[in-house]
C-alpha cells in the first residue's frame, strides 16, 4: 500500500522511499502565491466594479437630494414674488395710474363729464382686479405643473436607480452561481494532477 508523506520545509529531498512521495513545500508556496495573484487579478475588475456602481449609485441619490431641495423651494415661492409677475404688476399699475391721470385731464380740461370718468375709473379698476385675480389663479396653476415636474423627474431618478439596483443584484447573482461551480472547477482542473500525487 502507497502512502503519501509530505514533508517539512527542512526535508525536501523528494521520494523517501519506494511507497511514497514528498510534497516540495516551497512549490506548494509557490503555488499559493500563484493562485492568490491569479484571484487579485480576477478580483481587480469586481472591486472595480463596485466602485463605479457605487459612484453612480452616489450621482443618483444626489441628483434626488437636489431634486427634493430644489422641489421645497420652489413650492415654497410665491408666485406672486417672480420677476416675470412683478414686472407685469408694476405694468398694471403703470398702465392703471396713466389711465386715471388721463380721465383726470379730461375731467379738468372740460372733456367728460364726472359721471364718465367715475364710469372709467371704475371700468380701470375692474380690470386691474380681474387680471391681478387671473394672476393669483396663475399661481396655483404654477403649483400644480410644479408638482408634475417633480414627480416625472422624481420617477425618472428613482427608474434609475432602480436600475442600477438591478444590475448590482444581477451581478450578485452571477457571482454566487460563479462560486458555487469554483469547487468543481477546481476539481475538474486538478483531476489529472491526481495520479502525480497518488
């Protein structure tokens, strides 16, 4: 019967006798160190890899962060404040003053009669209000597309990173079954060094 004998760092004759063989423990290092530098270098693109999933995992959730900051101020803001709202208000007033400046004029100058620049003052007033109330209604219209913009961006943001969720699963998964076949593979790749151990 043929036995194996492996032996110490300090005996590394080879064959100790016709039943069996030794085992260079230097080669044995060797080995290791090989196979280690083999596993660093299969391991270099998943740690890589990783990386970049998680930097575009960061991109993603600042982009939703900025998203939700930008979303509370600007339903914070009153429509009313804009420039674009201001400028036409200040219009409105312009245009509005000039109109009773004017009726006023005519009043004095012998023009009109008081009765006619009531009616006009009154009709100028009537439409200030009715178009500052059309601009108020504006507001909430502004609220509403607001809230739509937010949520289509919103989803598009999450849609990504669901994505890339997914595909760091996915890749998990291809992983796992990778390792559960490494012991056979390593078997099968070992198998006809075998008979040279025996």
């Amino acid at each position: 019967m043929a036995t194996n004998i492996i032996s110490t760092p300090g005996d590394l004759s080879g064959p100790k006798n016709n039943q069996g063989y030794s085992i260079d423990l230097k080669a044995l290092d060797g080995l290791w160190n090989l196979l280690d530098s083999v596993g660093n270098f299969f391991a270099n693109p998943f740690k890589k890899a990783g990386e970049a999933q998680k930097a575009a995992e960061g991109v993603v959730d600042k982009q939703i962060t900025d998203l939700g900051s930008w979303y509370k101020k600007e339903a914070g803001k009153s429509y009313l404040d804009t420039e674009a709202v201001q400028s036409a208000l200040g219009q409105l007033r312009s245009s509005l003053a000039q109109t009773f400046q004017t009726q006023g004029n005519q009043l004095r100058s012998g023009g009109g009669t008081a009765e006619a620049a009531l009616a006009g003052r009154t009709n100028a007033a009537e439409n200030y209000s009715n178009t500052v109330n059309k601009i108020v209604g504006y507001q909430t219209d502004r609220k509403d597309q607001l809230a739509r913009d937010y949520q289509y961006r919103m989803q598009n943001w999450q849609n990504a990173k669901m994505a890339l969720l997914q595909q760091k699963a996915q890749n998990w998964m291809n992983v796992g079954s990778q390792l559960v076949g490494l012991p056979f593979d390593v078997i099968e790749g070992l198998a006809p060094l075998l008979p040279l151990l025996a």
